[in-house]
C-alpha cells in the first residue's frame, strides 16, 4: 500500500552461511540476534539477493532467507517485487512470479503442470500465450515455508523436468528446489527458523537471515511512522528503561504495535501511567483496536460484541497455539466456534489485530498479526475462562475440585511451560501470570466477572521458587526470573545482589536458584557483558556450566587455570558454532585437556558462526596440525592471533600449519609458537610460507626456538660486574660465574657495591632489545633482571631484588620456585620440590615490557612465567643468594650458547 511504501523501513539483512534450527522460543532467538555484531561484508541489500557473491564460481539462483515470526520477511520479498515492478531495480529479470504457501496449501490435493500452475495464479500469462519459460530470465519467490501444509519429500518425490507434465504442487516444488524443473530459474524462499531444515542441503546457493532493526533503523520508522519528533524522542526514551520492549522493537511488526499504543497513551496518560511490561502493553492494543462504549480515565467498558469476539479469537489463539500452528483456514475457525459469515465482523472490529490473507485464487487463510499477539489473547482466554466460568484449561488431572484453584491453574501452566521441548510456551506463561495482578485487572475491568487475591500470586511466586531449587537447565529457569520479575517479586535477585556485594557470596555453596539468580543478575545488567573472566566466579567446570548463558553474551572468555575437561570443550564448541556467537577472544591456556577435546573444539573452529578473532589454547594441538591449517585458511575464518605455544608442534606441525599460512584466505597477523620444539626445518616452512602470503603477518612469536638459532642477534655474551658484587660473592676470572663464600673477597670500596646483607651481583651489560640469556646453578640462588639505580646499601627493601618496583625476581629453593615484585609473589601452580632446575632460561624484550623465565633443564623447555611491565630505562641481569642467609658454595654460572 501507499502507506506501507512511506514508512517502509530496510532491515538488517546478512549472510549467514547455514540453516541452525534453535529450540528457544524466538523471543529468546531475537534476543540473541540483538547482541550479534555481523560483520559489515555480510550484510547485504534485498535488491542485491541474487547478486554474484566473492569466491563463488557459479551464479547465485537459489536463496533462502530465514527470520523469526514478524521480522519482515513477507514485506521484504513485497518491496523486491514492488521494486522490480516499478522499474527500480533487478531489470535483468523478465518475470517475477511470487507465491505464498499458505496460498498453495488450498491446491493440496490439485494438480497442475508448472505452467498451468503460473496460469493458474497468473492468468495475464496464459493471455499473453506465453507457454516456453525456458527462454526467459524468471524468478520465483515462495514466502513462508514455516506455513507451508504440503508433504515436500525430497527424497521420494517423483522426478519431473517437463513444465507440460502434470503433478502434485509438492513435486513441482521439490523438483523446483532441486533444480530439475527449470534449471535456469532463480528461486527466493522464506521461512521462519524452525522449518529451515525442510530444504536439505546443497539445494540453495545462499543462506541469508533477517536480524530485524538495528538502533538507528528503529528511530527511522518511528520517524517515518510517527511524524512528530518529540513524540518518537519519548518513546524512544521510554522504550530504552524496558529492556523487554528494547528487545522486542528489533522485530519490525512489534515496533508498530509499540507505535500504535504509545502513540495512542502518551496523549491522554502521565508517564507513570505508561505501560511498564509486554503484558499491559497488548492489553492496551487490545483496548485500542476494540469498540468501546466509553472511556473514563483507566476505566474501561468493552461493548458486548467486543467480549464475544475476544473470547473467540482467544480459543482460536489457545487451541492452535498448542498445536504450534500460526496460519489457520476456515475448517480452523469453524473448530473454534467461529461463524464464517461473521468473520469480516473480527477482521473488521479488530483489523490490526486479526488478519484475513486472500491470495490471488481468493482462497483465504488467517493469521494473527504477530505470534506475540496469538500468545497474549491465547493467556488472555485461558484466565478469563477460570476467571469467568471456574474452567481450568491447563488442568488435565481430571480432579474438578482441585482445578478450580487459581493457584493449581498457575501451576499447571509453569509445569506445562517447563516441559516444552522448544519453549514455545514462555512468553505465554508471562503473559498468563501477569494478567493476575492488580494494575492488569483494572485494565480488564469489564471483560472479568470476579478479581484475583493477592495471595493466589504469593502461592505462585512460592511454587516458583521451589521449581528454580529443583535443578532445571538455566535456559528454563531465565524464563522463570523474568516471571518473578513481572510478578513484581523481586526477593531471590536482591538477596544474591546483596551477598555478592558483601562479599558473603560463597560459590562453592551455592543452592541451584543462587546460580540461576546469579546468571539472571549478569544478564539483566545494563552494561554490556564485554569480559567473562570464570575465575572472578569460581575456577571449576561447575561454574562454567552454571554461567554458560553469561558467556554466550560476552565478547572474550578467560579460561585460563579453571579444570576444564572434554565436556567443557563439547560445550564450547557449540558455543562457538552458535548462530549469534559474538565471542571475539578465548583463552583458553594452562587446562588438561585430551586430544578427543581438541577434535570436539575443532569443530566449533571450523563452523561458519564462528566470529572468533583470538585464541590461546593451552591444549594439545601437535596431532591436529592439519584441521588448524584448515581452520586459519576457510575464507569465513575471522583469528587474527593464534598462540600455541608449549605444543608439541615440532617441524611436521609446523609443516603442516604453513600450508593453511601460505593461503591467501589467511589473515592472521599474530602466531606465537613459543617452545613448540621447532628447529631451523620448520622456521624454513614459516618463512616459505609468508613469502607467499606476506600481506597480513605482523608478529611471529619464536621465543625459546629462535633465539638459540640467532645467537649473533639474539644472544649476549654477558659479564659480571665486579664493581657491583658484594663482598662475600666470588667472582671468577671470566666474569662469568659467582659463587657464595665465608671469606670476604678484597674487592676496593666502590660506590656501585652491594654492601650489608645484600649478597647481590649484577652484569655490566644494559638490556633495550631483545634478549636471551641462560645460567646453570647450583643451590637457593635469585635470578633476575633490574634497572641500574637499584639502592646499593643498608638493609632494606629498596635494595633487595624482588623487593622492590626496581626490579623482577625468580627465587629458587630446594621447596620451588616463586616470583617476586616490589614485595608480592606471583602465584602460579608450578612446582619443581625434588626436580628443582639446575638451567634457567631468561628472555628480555624491552619494547614490549617482558620478561620470561623458562626452566632449559627440560626437553623441551618450559615456560615458568612472564612478567608484564612497560621498562623506563636499561635492565641489567641480576643474581642474588639470599641475603646470607642460606647455604654457602650456592653458585650461579652463565651459559655459552
């Protein structure tokens, strides 16, 4: 229509590369696609649909667009042929046949050759005697397969190729799809997510999915819907302190149901006044769209022919809402009481409401505005039945007694919820509960006989409770908070608030409805979840698990030192693999994890979803080589960083990574393969490989392998300062080893020394670059680095090497190893006991503020720890022996390499 052209607003529209059938309700799906950051080249334009995609050889004929219920799929497949039509785009197609399935489900049992089928609906074409389509460039557009009632078995359906043969409509449509009726066709098909999976794979070229409106596209049809800029500056205000309405605004049919009523309230209410959940807000579309006979303030009386109706479409909604169905024909209304003569009175009375879709054949089927709309007057019939006529139609325990309790009709309606598969049922639970309270029965005054207690909502919020303890997944138990939430009982979130803001919130002992209470909390903040840190929470896999639902919103997951097993990896695979995953950075280092979890991460890797850009993994990739090649070089890969360091790369891995480097779809910029045992063979395959693709690579982190093979530029030939050592410190001849002794050497006064109890020495070589060092010892020695101006005398911190912000210190007794900084220790969970390393491994880069230690006793070495800091001047290699307090003879010798 002229009025739909006006406010048309554009969609976000991308590709998406698969067809993941979710089991949330689509509520929870929008919800998800809101946080979703697509990547600029996947978004494309409705005109540019079937234009030439990057890396595609052959052209695109066939698409499939997926989207939630009222995302704007049919009114997108609409403007493309208004377009066409009006000479705006798409000039190349000769014809534009566009089809709905709720229009081809009435021709079931017909039928029909191809071309009487396009005559059939497009009778203009067999005037025109046009019979050979072969000739022309055509497009078909077959919008809502989700409605479709037709049997599209692909595997038996007969072959047809002859656009004169005659046959069912199914098999002209699967042959269609398969591309053995008119091949050179192109095909555009719709559906809701839940029947994507009905065209099997390899049968569409592309797989796009609408994600509704951004931010901005919001705000562009308030404006062009409203026409008053104050007017959309309050709703957008107001719709921003609901995070429910935010959500739903992202789905274009419940934006103009959002418009309608706010547009409507804001003239005549106070703010206060304002409707504050989904629940009061389709009440009050309901009122809008109904006939009254007056209107009084919030005092509402709904004329008589108005109560019969809503009854009707209520059990209509009810009746078909249960069975899953949201397209209905006569036969459907007839079931639910409704007189066919009459229903141009329900589609009159409540146009915006209910629809009658009369196809070009004029058969007619009916549908409610949005499923949101179905579900409300679907709750709406069910309290208004026991309301009115003590009728429980959720009870099914047969005890007529018992069921006229209103708390047993709350009950079995949480329970019925809980058990669906796909939680089709929630958003009608919410709906359900909330018509219960005070502010929603003064709404409904006139369509109730009798009003709700405020204990029945008491008894409910208590049966809540108990089902939260009784260790439902977290998905359900989301559902559950936000009931809760629209019950007004807010207790379970501010006593777990309160307790993780004292400090009392002990993760150990949690009760499950803590958990769920804790994930409702972080999910309902306002600040965007960019870090999830597990160990802030509890370093387990429990925790994980328990948390999932707050990971799936975050944009980097620290995993690091947290026990994680296979199953967590199973878990985290499908997390990556997820549709609207928005995880940028995983760590997932330092975890025991087998080779069977690294398959199962794989798999995660590789999905097209997955939007990951950094990843550190501390699991064992060195038989996996191939399927990171793999991974690094898929065109729809996002890593930009890849660190597996301390795998057991060696030069075949390393090998077998170059093939996936040298691809031109490798876009990593940062690899680090620290102590992956690599020799000169496998930094021959890395340079090899670069040189191919040298575009992108920007850091190659070879510590503990490069180094010993670039000794002229990486290695130091260091020196003892003899000017520094204290006096019971024998330095040798070289310079090169120190030793504790009883006797105090003659050593001249110096203003440089170490006196008192600092039995300290340093090199007389400054580091600003990079470097490597190594020291073999024997005894309680300290090993470190520090800035020159380090105090000399007294017997104080400020001259003690790990004691002080002058200096980074690796201590090594007979009990371990620790490391020290300006008085703290680094914990870490290395321990050496009897095997204490008599080699240390040191490396310096001044430009980046490292320093490394690595026990070089080991084969391969390994890494202890890396301090982070940024260096304000030249650091010196520094030893240490206790502040004689420990064993004479202790000796540190530094190492030829």
């Amino acid at each position: 229509t002229k009025f739909q052209e006006e406010i048309y607003t554009e969609v976000y529209l991308a590709v998406t590369e698969s067809r993941e059938v979710s089991m949330q309700h689509e509520i929870r799906q929008v919800e998800a696609a809101s946080r979703k950051t697509t990547r600029p080249e996947k978004a494309i334009k409705y005109k540019d649909i079937f234009k030439d995609r990057p890396g595609r050889d052959e052209p695109v004929k066939k698409v499939l667009t997926t989207g939630v219920s009222g995302i704007g799929k049919t009114l997108l497949t609409e403007k493309f042929c208004l377009d066409w039509a009006d000479d705006r785009a798409n000039q190349d197609i000769h014809f534009l046949f566009p089809f709905t399935f709720r229009e081809l489900n009435v021709l079931k049992e017909k039928k029909f050759s191809l071309i009487e089928l396009i005559q059939h609906f497009f009778p203009e074409t067999k005037d025109a005697e046009i019979s050979n389509f072969e000739e022309y460039r055509l497009v078909f557009v077959f919008d809502g397969l989700d409605e479709s009632r037709l049997p599209l078995d692909f595997r038996t359906n007969k072959i047809v190729t002859d656009v004169t043969e005659t046959a069912s409509v199914d098999v002209l449509l699967t042959n269609l799809i398969k591309g053995k009726l008119l091949p050179s066709a192109r095909l555009w098909i719709t559906t809701r997510p839940t029947a994507a999976n009905q065209i099997p794979d390899g049968s569409v070229d592309v797989v796009t999915e609408i994600l509704g409106f951004n931010d901005a596209q919001k705000l562009d049809y308030f404006k062009k819907k409203c026409k008053d800029d104050q007017l959309v500056n309050r709703i957008m205000s107001y719709i921003k302190t609901s995070p429910a309405l935010n959500t739903m605004c992202h789905i274009p049919v419940c934006c103009w149901i959002m418009a309608t009523v706010l547009e409507e309230v804001m003239k005549t209410r106070e703010e206060e006044e304002l409707p504050k959940t989904l629940t009061e807000l389709y009440i009050n579309f309901l009122q809008i769209q109904s006939i009254f006979n007056n209107r009084n303030g919030l005092e509402l009386e709904w004329s008589a022919p108005s109560k019969e109706k809503i009854l009707n479409l209520g059990k209509l909604a009810f009746e078909q809402l249960q069975k899953g169905i949201l397209i209905f024909y006569e036969s459907d209304l007839t079931k639910s009481g409704i007189n066919l003569k009459s229903v141009s009175l329900y589609t009159g009375m409540f146009t915006d409401i209910f629809k009658e879709e009369t196809g070009q054949n004029q058969d007619k089927a009916f549908r409610f505005t949005h499923l949101s709309v179905q579900e409300f007057l679907a709750a709406l019939y069910v309290h208004l039945k026991f309301m009115n006529s003590d009728v429980n139609l959720l009870d099914e325990s047969g005890y007529w007694m018992l069921s006229m309790r209103k708390t047993n009709l709350h009950h079995s309606a949480v329970d019925k919820a809980l058990q669906s598969p796909n939680g089709h049922l929630d958003l009608f639970l919410r709906f359900l509960l909330c018509l219960s309270l005070p502010t929603n029965q003064k709404l409904l005054n006139g369509l109730l006989q009798k009003k709700n207690n405020s204990q029945t909502n008491q008894d409910t919020i208590k049966f809540i409770k108990d089902r939260l303890d009784s260790g439902l997944s977290t998905e359900k138990t989301i559902n559950l908070f936000h009931c809760l939430k629209d019950l007004n009982d807010h207790s379970l979130v501010e006593e777990t608030k309160q307790s993780m803001s004292s400090g009392r919130l002990s993760m150990e002992s949690l009760s499950p409805a803590q958990w769920s209470a804790l994930v409702f909390i972080l999910l309902s903040s306002e600040e965007e979840m960019d870090m999830f840190d597990l160990k802030k929470y509890s370093a387990s896999e429990q925790a994980f698990l328990r948390l999932l639902p707050v990971l799936e919103t975050a944009k980097r997951a620290l995993l690091g030192f947290c026990n994680l097993s296979k199953r967590s990896l199973e878990v985290m695979s499908s997390v990556l693999s997820a549709q609207y995953n928005i995880l940028k950075e995983l760590d997932l280092s330092n975890n025991e994890l087998q080779d069977s979890g690294v398959k199962l991460l794989s798999s995660g890797l590789e999905s097209p979803h997955c939007s990951l850009e950094i990843l550190r993994s501390g699991v064992t990739f060195s038989l996996h080589c191939e399927t990171l090649a793999s991974i690094i070089s898929t065109q729809s890969s996002c890593l930009k960083e890849l660190d597996v360091s301390n795998n057991e790369l060696k030069d075949s891995g390393v090998e077998s990574l170059s093939t996936g480097l040298r691809n031109s779809n490798c876009t990593l910029e940062i690899l680090r393969l620290s102590g992956c045992q690599i020799t000169v063979n496998g930094c021959k395959y890395l340079a090899s490989a670069l040189s191919a693709n040298p575009n992108h690579m920007k850091e190659l982190d070879l510590k503990r392998i490069q180094l010993k093979l670039l000794k002229t530029d990486k290695m130091l030939s260091l020196e003892l300062d003899l000017n520094t050592a204290h006096r019971n410190l024998k330095v040798s001849d070289d310079r090169k080893t120190v030793t504790v002794v009883r006797e105090e050497q003659p050593y001249p006064d110096h203003l440089e020394r170490f006196e008192h109890c600092c039995w300290q020495v340093l090199c007389k070589n400054g580091l600003a670059g990079r470097s490597y060092w190594e020291v073999e010892m024997k005894g309680p020695v300290i090993i470190a680095v520090s800035y020159k101006r380090i105090s000399r005398r007294g017997n104080t911190a400020d001259c003690r090497l790990g004691w002080n912000d002058q200096c980074w210190s690796l201590v090594c007794t007979e009990k371990g190893c620790s490391f020290w900084h300006n008085k703290e220790e680094k914990t870490v969970s290395f321990y050496y006991s009897s095997l204490m390393p008599n080699r240390i491994g040191v490396y310096v880069d001044y430009s980046t503020g490292t320093v490394s230690f690595y026990n070089a006793t080991s084969n391969p070495m390994l890494h202890l720890y890396t301090f982070h800091t940024k260096f304000t001047a030249p650091v010196y290699p520094a030893f240490g022996f206790g502040f004689g307090l420990w064993s004479y003879d202790s000796t540190v010798s530094l190492c030829d390499l």
